[in-house]
C-alpha cells in the first residue's frame, strides 16, 4: 500500500506542477504587452520608412481606420488626430479599435492625439496641425524618412508595398 501511495503522489504532484507552470505561461504570455523585437532597420540601405499624420472630424472614426488599415505597415509611423467636433466617446472608441489590431498593437508604431485642436481645412489651422503633427512625429520616433499628411476623405489606391513596385517598374521602362 505504501508503494501505490508513493506513485499516486508522485503522479499527483506532477500533473499539478505541470498545470501550474502551463497557467502561469499562458497567463505571462497573454497579458504581456512586449512590444516585438525590431527587426525593422532604418538607413540608405533599408526601404523608406513613412510618418503619416491621419486627421478626421466628427463621425470619421470609422473613415480614420480604415485608411489606417489600408496604408499600416510595420516599418511606418502613425499619428490619428480626430478634431475638436468629435466626442471623446469617439476618441476613446478610436484608440479601442485601433488597440484591438494584433499587429499594431505588438508593433506600437500607432498614436492618437488626446486633445484635439479646432481645425478649418482651408485656413491656417490645418498648416499649423501638419506642422504641429510632424513635430510630435520627430519626437516619438526619428527614423522616417518620409511624411504624409492624409485626410478621413483620402483612400489609398495601392498599398506602400505596391507603390515602391511601381517605381521600380517604372525605373525599368
């Protein structure tokens, strides 16, 4: 009898360590929030890496995804700006979806400003917000080489990844 009891504690004791290494592994892996390693270099030698500025108004939220989505890449640098008119339930909404994308969310390359400034697209403000944007851009992350000031309204017809092979085709023609 001594001897099954030894074994059973064993077992036992086994299974509930295993358990209890696979929980506090899975728990470490889904909770953390690393960023990935960068393996995305910057330099002559490496493709261009972009800072797009994104801005929208009211109802945009929507509008300002989806052309983060279509443009996203990990190499680029990312600054959403919903203005002054859209609610802070938007912004929040915003920051949730964007949050909400695996791959941005691993990279960190997506901010959204917290306070908006009023913004006339035709006036001076929008030329101040771009100037203000790119400025807030260079502080975060100086490794762009290229900066793209893109509206709600805007929507890429091609990817970066496409547009950098059309060059490339159009070099060779």
């Amino acid at each position: 009898m001594g001897a099954e009891r030894r074994w059973l504690f064993t077992l036992f004791s086994s299974a509930f360590l295993s358990l209890l290494f696979l929980l506090v592994y899975s728990i470490s892996v889904f909770s953390s929030s690393k960023q990935f390693p960068s393996i995305i270099h910057h330099g002559i030698h490496y493709p261009p890496a972009f800072a797009y500025y994104i801005s929208g108004g009211r109802g945009d939220k929507d509008r300002i995804l989806r052309l983060l989505l279509a443009v996203y890449h990990p190499r680029n640098r990312y600054l959403l700006h919903l203005g002054a008119e859209a609610s802070d339930k938007e912004r929040i909404e915003l920051v949730g979806a964007v949050n909400a994308v695996p791959a941005i969310r691993s990279f960190g390359n997506v901010d959204v400003v917290g306070k908006p400034g009023r913004l006339t697209y035709m006036g001076s403000s929008n030329l101040a917000a771009i100037l203000r944007a790119a400025a807030i851009l260079l502080r975060m992350d100086a490794g762009w080489t290229w900066f793209v000031s893109l509206s709600a309204m805007d929507y890429p017809l091609i990817t970066q990844d496409d547009a950098r092979k059309g060059c490339l085709l159009s070099r060779m023609y």
